[in-house]
C-alpha cells in the first residue's frame, strides 16, 4: 500500500502566516509535501521577467529560514506542476491539494483545469480557499463591500508550525523532467525590493510607523512616493502577506488617532485592490478583449518604432522616458506615472493597449493580473464607463518634479539642461544648447503633444457617443460596479 500524503500547492501565497489551506493542511494530520513549482509556461510567458523570478526565490528562501527552524521542508523545483504532480501520485497515495484559489493569466487557468481534472480521475480532493476578499461565481456586487469588510476582519489563520509533518521526497523522483533553478534566479539584484514575508512586514512597520505622515502629499509624485507610499504592492502581489493582514494592521495604527486622512486613503486602496481583481476574477476575457467590446470599432494604429521607442524611454518626452528606465531598473513607478505611460501609449501615440499591457506587467515587480488589465483599460479609456483621461506628460513633470530632480536622476543626457527647460528641451535656444555641449537630436520629441492628444481626445470622445459603447457599459455598470457607484 502508498504510503497516504497531502499536498500544499503554493503559487502567489508565498507565506506561512494567514494561510488557510496550510493551517487546514497541518489539521489534516497527513504527512505533507508542501511545494512550489517554477512554472516553466510561466518562465517563458511575457508577462514575466527574471525579477519576478527572484523575488520568488527570495520569498521561498524566507519560507525555508522558518520552516528550518521546525525541522520541516519545502519542495521547491523546476518543472510543471502537473508533471510533478503526476510523479508524486505514482510514488505515494495523494489524499488532498491544499491551495489558495487563483485570479490569474489563462496560462494558471489552464494549469488549474488540468489540476481539476487529474483531481477528478484520481480521487484527490482539492480544497481551494478564497485569496483575499475575492469571491468566485459571483453574479453581482451586491453585497460584496459588505462580505469585504467582514473577511478583512476574519482570524488571522494562523498554521501551528509545530505540528507541521513534512516529507522528504526522493531528490530522484523529479530528476527524469525537472531542470534545475536558474542561477540568475538566485542573484540578489540591489535596485529592487527584496522578496519574502520578513521584508513585508518591514515595509509594513515602517509605514505605519512613520512614512505614512507623507503619504497623501507624496502619492502623485515620482520620486516622494517611493518613500512616503507603502510600496507594500509586490508583497501582496507575491503574497508574502496577506491584504487582511495589512488591513488590520492599519486598523491598530488608526487607534493612535494620528495621520487619520492618509490612513483612510491607505484604506480605500487596500480595498481597490480586490475590487479590481474581482472583476478580473469575473471576466478573465480582459487579457485578451477591451472591456467594452464598443471599443472593437475603435482603429488604433500599430508602429514597432513607436512602441519600441515607448518601451526604452526613448521618445524625447523627458517625463515618460524617466518613467520608464525608473522602472526598468527599480520595477516601481507610482500609479499617476504608471497611468500617464499607459496614457502617452495609448492616446498620444495611438497604439493599441495589448502589447503595452504584456510589456508593463514584465516590468512592474508587482504585477497583479487582476489589478493589471483593469487598470490599464481603464487609462486606456476602453470601458466605456470611466472619465478619459489624457496625461499631459510635460504638465505632470512642471506639476509632479517641477526642478526635474528625478528626470535628471533617469535621464543623464539631460543633467545639464536649466531647469526652466527640463520639461520641454526642445525648447531651449539652439546657442545655448550648444553651449552645454547637447546635441539636438536628443533633445526631439517623438511625436508633437498637443497634436496627439487633440487627435486622441477627438476620436475617443466620438466613439464613447456610439450607441455600441453606451449599450455596453450598461451592463458593465450592472455587473462590476457598487451599490454607490463609488468604485467602478
Ligand atoms: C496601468 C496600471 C497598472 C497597474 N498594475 C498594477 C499591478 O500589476 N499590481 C498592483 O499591485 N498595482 C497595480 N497598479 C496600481 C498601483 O499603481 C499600485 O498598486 C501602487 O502604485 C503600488 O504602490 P504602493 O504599494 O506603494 O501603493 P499604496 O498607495 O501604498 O497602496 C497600498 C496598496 O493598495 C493597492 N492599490 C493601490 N492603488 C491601487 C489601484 N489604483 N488599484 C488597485 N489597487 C491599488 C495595492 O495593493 C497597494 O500596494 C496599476 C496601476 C496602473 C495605472
């Protein structure tokens, strides 16, 4: 007879506090294989970069530090989780999958239909528990405010490490398909966030303790908010820390009765974060579709020079090119410079949304797909619900970096220009120019702003007009929006 196992299955719950399926798992009282997978599919999906992929192994590394302490184990190898799931099944007796339920890219969605079935031919039960406050099979946002507010106020699920009984599978069972962890994988990049549930609850402290004081004066600007925001994003994106964790701890920090606005602007962002994944959660069509299928009419253009060009920080806007090379080295932007890349893109360039969103989440250390593709939509005017709104870029750097401190930071070739021309240095007279030694070419935009967005701003309110459009955001209002219409 196999010897009878369980399995924890972790994806984006790289944690071991606040872990329903793993204090379910403990409870069971079968010897437990707990196990993530470097998902190949995943690998080599666009969507992802190796700075997903170290972040990963640093929250496992964190993982294993704690569970080391308990004499315990975790599998961590490379290869598809069907196969190895295959493999353990022809070794032991799996009696039950425990995991997290999954808001993800149709590649996890796959997987997952795949796990369903294999669960379903083999007698494995596979007990999915809900992640955050995202409901699945929802109909409506009827109650869902409410059922939100009462998970985020749930027992911290806490696994008694204690009683954890982990096996040690043979290092050979997996050696016939499995590769080993990419060194790259393993090498510590100092320019991003570390990974792991130590370094959450770092950032988490700190915050509350002290950076929040210049949170809503900093959320706008590119540079202040990388200190004055929480920059708790990629820890809930990786799960090093659950959403209800973080809302509770914000509701003992409201008890000192001190920087009560920004922790109310804290607080309604933590709960943004689930009404977008919900929706995402509710029509996974988004990676592919615009939200408002009127938008099918609208003709973008498509230029390889203009996106490429977008995609380096190379288009001569000083704004948007300091936003991007900030994120290709860093993986954080602040929401308003994320929103006016996707609007630059989208409207003054005129390129369809698809390809911006795969590149942009590859870059963004937190990508979330639910928030992700909502939100990108959304900048990029394609649900037909929300205000368009067009980034004038120069405006956000005179009003967001007005002496351009963090432009120059990213952009070395325009270190010299006075400040007075740093937003728009095609400006700056040709004597002086030469002057400072700065050779015009870089100093061209890619495209004229004003011209853009009067041609975007024309097509895209037109369209909004159509019946099509209109039609559509009806039942886009019906199903995705609250009662109050305060989130939409
Ligand atoms: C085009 C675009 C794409 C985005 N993609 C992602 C993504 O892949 N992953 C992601 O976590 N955020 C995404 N955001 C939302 C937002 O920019 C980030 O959550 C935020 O900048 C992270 O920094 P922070 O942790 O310091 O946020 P804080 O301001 O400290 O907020 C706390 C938390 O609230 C949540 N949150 C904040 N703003 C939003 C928002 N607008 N929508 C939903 N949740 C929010 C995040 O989990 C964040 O960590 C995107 C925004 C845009 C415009």
């Amino acid at each position: 007879m196999k010897k009878q196992i369980s399995i924890v299955w972790f994806k984006r719950d790289l944690r071991l506090r606040d872990h329903a399926p793993l204090k379910q798992a403990i409870e069971s009282q079968t010897p437990l294989v707990l196990l993530y997978c470097f998902e190949p599919d995943l690998i080599k999906n666009p969507h992802y970069d190796i700075r997903h992929w170290r972040f990963v192994w640093e929250s496992l590394a964190d993982m294993q530090v704690l569970l080391s302490k308990f004499n315990q184990n975790l599998e961590i190898v490379h290869a598809p989780f069907t196969k190895v799931l295959s493999k353990l099944n022809e070794a032991y007796g799996i009696k039950a999958i425990y995991s997290h339920e999954e808001t993800g890219l149709q590649v996890t969605y796959n997987i997952d239909k795949w796990v369903n079935r294999f669960c379903q031919e083999h007698r494995i039960d596979w007990h999915e528990t809900p992640n955050n406050g995202v409901v699945r099979g929802l109909k409506n946002r009827q109650s869902w405010v409410d059922n939100w507010y009462k998970s985020m106020q749930e027992d911290i699920q806490t696994p008694d490490l204690s009683r954890l009984k982990t096996i040690k599978t043979d290092k050979s069972t997996f050696t016939s398909f499995a590769n080993s962890i990419p060194p790259v994988f393993q090498e510590r990049n100092e320019y991003f966030q570390p990974g792991g549930a130590t370094y959450a609850n770092k950032y988490l402290k700190s915050f509350l303790n002290e950076r929040v004081a210049r949170y809503n004066s900093s959320i706008s600007k590119p540079e202040a908010s990388r200190t004055g925001c929480s920059r708790i994003s990629p820890y809930l994106a990786w799960g090093n820390i659950s959403l209800k964790e973080v809302y509770q701890a914000r509701m003992a920090a409201k008890k000192a009765e001190q920087n009560l606005r920004n922790l109310a602007a804290f607080g309604s962002r933590l709960q943004w974060h689930d009404h977008f994944v919900q929706k995402f959660e509710s029509e996974d069509r988004y990676e592919f579709e615009n939200i408002n299928r009127g938008y099918n009419q609208l003709n973008r253009t498509h230029s390889p020079t203009l996106f490429e060009a977008w995609k380096n920080g190379r288009t001569g806007i000083p704004m948007v090119d300091a936003c991007m090379r900030c994120l290709h080295k860093t993986g954080y932007i602040n929401f308003r410079m994320r929103s006016m890349l996707v609007s630059f893109l989208t409207h003054h360039l005129w390129q369809h949304w698809k390809e911006g969103a795969v590149y942009l989440a590859s870059q963004f250390l937190d990508f979330v797909p639910g928030i992700h593709y909502t939100q990108f939509q959304m900048q990029a005017g394609t649900t037909g619900i929300n205000t368009i709104r067009i980034y004038n870029p120069i405006k956000q750097g005179q009003d967001h970096d007005p002496d351009g401190v963090f432009i120059k930071k990213w952009l070395p070739e325009l270190a010299n220009i006075p400040a007075q021309y740093i937003h728009e240095p095609w400006n700056i007279p040709p004597i002086e120019a030469q002057l400072l030694g700065i050779s015009p070419s870089v100093l061209k935009p890619l495209v004229d702003i004003k011209q853009a967005a009067e041609h975007a701003r024309k097509a895209l309110w037109k369209h909004k007009k159509s019946d099509l459009v209109k039609k559509e955001g009806q039942k886009i209002l019906a199903k995705h929006t609250l009662p109050n219409r305060k989130m939409q």
